[in-house]
C-alpha cells in the first residue's frame, strides 16, 4: 500500500482523495498555451489563479514535450522556471512541482522552493536518479517510447498496457536501489507520449493496473487523443472531453490529476466524491436494513 501523503518540502499533499495539479508552462511552444506565460508575472499570475481554482499543487515546467518539440538547455529552463518558483513559494501554501528531466534544473528548481520532481522521462536521463536521490522530495515517474520529437510517428506495442506497467515497475525498482523510498513515488503511464488513440483508451480503462504500482498521476489535459475523439482542433475546446477523461481516472484509482482546466476538474471530481459517498450510505443503510432481527442475540 502506497503512502497517503506526498511531503513536498513540508507542503504536504494528502492522497485521502483525488488531488488536482495546475500545469504552468513557462515556454514558447506548448501545444495548448505556448507563449502565454513565457513571462516570469504572466506565469506566477496564472499560478496564483490556478492555486485559487484549487489546484493542490502546482506543476511548473520550461520545455515543451509536445510532439516535435525542440530541446531547451537547462540555463534557459532554470532562468525561466526559478523565478516563478520563488514566486508562487512566497504567495501560495500550495506544493510545487518542477516538470524537467534535467538533474541540474531540479536542483535549481528545488534550491528555490520546489518540493516534486515530475520526469517524464523517469529519471533515465544521466545523473537524473542521483539527483533525485540526493534532494529527497517525492518523484513522478512517467512512460514515454522514444523522445518528444519522434515519438508519435508510429508507436507500436504489442500489449501497452502490460508493458507500460512493467516499464514503470522496473523504474520503480531502480529509484529504491538508488535510496529513493518507495513512499516518495508516483507514476503516470504517459497518455499520449509515443501512443496512439487505442493504446491511450487501452490505459485509460486500465488506470487500476498502474495503481498496484505506486500512486498514480494522470495528465490528460486537451491532449490530442480528444481532438481524433471529437474534432475539436483547438485545445482550449477540448475541456470537456479531458474532464470526462480525469473523471474516468479517478474511478480507476488515479491519486493526481495534472491539467489546464483546475476549475472544471475540480467541479466534476466533487460530484464524483458526492455520488461516491451516497452509494457509500446506501450500500451501509442496506446492509443494516437487511440484518436479522437475531443478529444481536
């Protein structure tokens, strides 16, 4: 069983339900908001807004994974990221998360008030799993086949979700070799990073699968699986088709959901907790209703 509290730097993120992670972009080429926030108070507004909607943490990343995105040096990741961090550490109590594979952004990120690390390449890029072993904070560890720039050109598996599972496993077991306690990690099966549209619904009616792994984060948000679903090209109309989408991988288990839409996944995960304690009390006034009159004697 998994541990029910991620401390980030002493800002601790309950796991007693799902919890919502607010995505910053502090890029220039981000398939849904590229630009928008690449100045550091654009950036650190948008979080204190997230913060505000809900978010129980907040994800801030410099460089783009989308697909065909281009690399960005870790001067430049660390120039854009480390002020935004400083930022949102001072205004909000709300836990941050650095969004990088570089061992030198995370600790710069960290050094300046970041208390999660979210790799999507789980720790595999070199001196990564040091890194992450020295700064002791709570790890995301996701599935990616190929790299950003290739890796839906034609992704191919023969079982996606038994493989992807024991990818994250076999990372897992790597991060404790390297004395990362396993209470401290979480995974994402990595929707839409080098898949196509069956394995992304393939793993989305698996979310279950993963959790017997560790803790499970999803990031779904307007990605492009919805727009093949529903032909809705721009991002920024797709809320509806991902909220249903994080809804799906909250009643499989998913502990974080990372997305752009704080507001409306916060709405829909109420009325799923709602629904969910209603047929809780129905199920125990049945139960009660249904006992013997013996039972007590």
């Amino acid at each position: 069983m998994f541990s029910p509290v991620l401390d980030c730097r002493g800002r601790e993120v309950v796991l007693d339900t799902t919890r919502i992670v607010g995505i910053i972009n502090v890029t220039a080429d981000s398939f849904s908001d590229g630009g928008r926030f690449l100045d550091p108070a654009a950036a650190i507004e948008h979080g204190l807004g997230l913060a505000e909607e809900g978010a129980d943490m907040l994800d801030v990343g410099a460089e783009s994974t989308r697909p065909g995105a281009h690399p960005v040096s870790p001067e430049q990741q660390i120039a854009r990221v480390v002020p935004v961090i400083e930022a949102l550490v001072k205004r909000t109590p709300v836990a941050i998360s650095i969004d990088t594979s570089d061992p030198a952004v995370m600790r710069a990120a960290v050094a300046a008030g970041a208390g999660f690390i979210n790799d999507v390449r789980a720790l595999r890029s070199e001196g990564a799993l040091e890194a992450a072993a020295e700064l002791q904070v709570p790890v995301c560890l996701m599935h990616m086949q190929g790299e950003p720039g290739s890796m839906q050109d034609n992704p191919q598996y023969d079982d996606v979700v038994g493989e992807v599972q024991r990818f994250l496993s076999d990372r897992v077991f790597a991060c404790q070799l390297a004395g990362i306690d396993k209470a401290r990690i979480v995974v994402d099966p990595g929707f839409g990073f080098g898949k196509s549209l069956q394995h992304n619904l393939e793993l989305l009616r698996n979310v279950a699968r993963f959790v017997e792994i560790a803790p499970v984060m999803v990031g779904l948000s307007r990605k492009s699986m919805f727009r093949e679903l529903t032909g809705r090209e721009d991002p920024a109309l797709r809320t509806s088709a991902s909220t249903a989408g994080a809804l799906l991988a909250a009643q499989g288990g998913a502990c974080l959901i990372r997305t752009h839409d704080v507001s409306a996944v916060r709405d829909a995960l109420r009325v799923l907790a709602a629904v969910g304690s209603l047929s809780r009390a129905g199920a125990s006034a049945r139960k009660v209703s249904s006992a013997s009159p013996w039972d007590d004697d």
